[in-house]
C-alpha cells in the first residue's frame, strides 16, 4: 500500500540551528502538506502546497519557513533559525484532491530543539 | 475561537463496552466533517468522511454519524486494537485540504 515516508524521524538541534525535514509523498497526489503537533496538543496547519508553489500557510508559517519540492519526489520543509517552541512532531501529508479531507499522513518527524 | 471540541478528553472502556465518542463544530456551511484515529507517535490515519446531516459511515466497528451540529463515533464492541486517540476535523474555507482538528478523544479499550 502506497505511504507518505518521512526523514529523520527524530532530529536534536540547538536553538538557532537550520533543520530540514524530508518527505516522500505518495507518487500520484498532486497536494502536499505539513501540519505539526506540539506534545499534547492539537495537529496544527502549517501549509499546503500545489503545482510547486504555496497554496495557503498559516499564521504559524513565518519566514523562518520554508518549503522546496526540488525535484519529482520529495517535499521539504526548512526551519532556518530554530527556536525552543519549534519543537514538536511535524507531519507531512498528501492527498489526490478528490476528496476535501481525506489526507494521507506520514509517520512524522519529532523535531526537539535545545 | 475553537471550531471543532471534542468529548469526552479520555474515555476507557472494557471490551465489549461500546460507547460514542462527540465532536461538535461551530463552522457554518459545512464542507464535510473527517474523522481520523491516530496510534502514540504516529500520524492521523483518515477514517470517514461525512458530509450532510443524517449521513452515516461504517467501517468495522466503527460507525460515524452526522447531524448539523455534532457528529458521533459510535464504537460497537471495541476490542484492545482500538485503542488511539480519535480525531475530527473540518476543512478550512478556502484551500483544499487544511484541516482543523479538535484535540482528539483518547480511547483505551482493557481486555
């Protein structure tokens, strides 16, 4: 069955560091996302992203974000300056379009910055 | 302003015990309602959509239904392998697929 893959699955970064979190949607969806969840929280929207470039970003999105599909496979989404409250599991998702909700997410990425 | 609460926080059931789980919303318009189960450190795994009052969705044990303010998750005998946190969500107003999701209804089921 086709799955979102995401790399690392754990990353431990200092406060002010660039982290970059990887993403293999699956092969014939045509929407990307990334949504985060800090612990004991809700799952966040960060942005969407479609025909290679930003559909629509949250408030959470600032310019220390960013995201890259750079080449037929893989979806990134770059933090350049790490802060404490970035920690949080970051989930990458897609989805085909024909149906609103039905997204399919990867296993995500825990993100822990010191 | 919240637009999905979900009830109740934690629910622990016996097997066998079944029992609903809530989620009320505040959207107007409603573009479809999602129900999602999601395993400790893993990522929501789509489960139904419902899209208009009186809609129902079943899919093994699970049945999720729909009225114009609320929607339920009806579980029917759960066995230990339901465990999870259940999640629904609704779409945003404009893009495809940004979701808000209520915090979830953290459901353990005991043998």
């Amino acid at each position: 069955e086709p799955e979102v893959t995401q790399t690392p699955s754990h990353q431990v970064t200092q406060m002010g560091q660039e982290v970059i979190l990887r993403c293999v949607p699956i092969s014939n969806h045509l929407y990307f996302y990334w949504y985060r969840q800090i612990l004991g929280q809700k799952v966040e929207f960060l942005v969407s992203f479609y025909n290679n470039e930003i559909s629509e970003k949250s408030e959470i999105f600032d310019d220390q974000f960013s995201v890259e599909r750079p080449d037929g496979s893989n979806f990134t989404l770059k933090i350049r300056s790490t802060k404490l409250e970035d920690s949080a599991m970051y989930f990458c998702a897609s989805s085909s379009g024909t149906n609103t909700g039905e997204l399919f997410f990867g296993e995500g990425s825990r993100l822990t910055v010191l | 302003e919240d637009q999905v609460t979900q009830s109740p926080e934690a629910l622990r059931l016996q097997e066998g015990e079944s029992s609903s789980l809530n989620c009320s919303y505040t959207v107007s318009g409603l573009r479809g309602l999602f129900w999602y189960r999601q395993d400790p450190g893993k990522g929501p795994e789509f489960l139904f959509t419902l899209y208009s009052a009186g809609e129902e969705k079943e899919k093994e044990r699970l049945k999720a239904t729909l009225t114009k303010k609320e929607s339920f998750l009806h579980i029917t005998a759960p066995k230990p392998e339901d465990s999870a946190t259940y999640l629904c969500a609704v779409p945003g107003l404009s893009t495809l697929g940004r979701l808000y999701f209520g915090r979830g209804t953290q459901l353990t089921v005991w043998p």
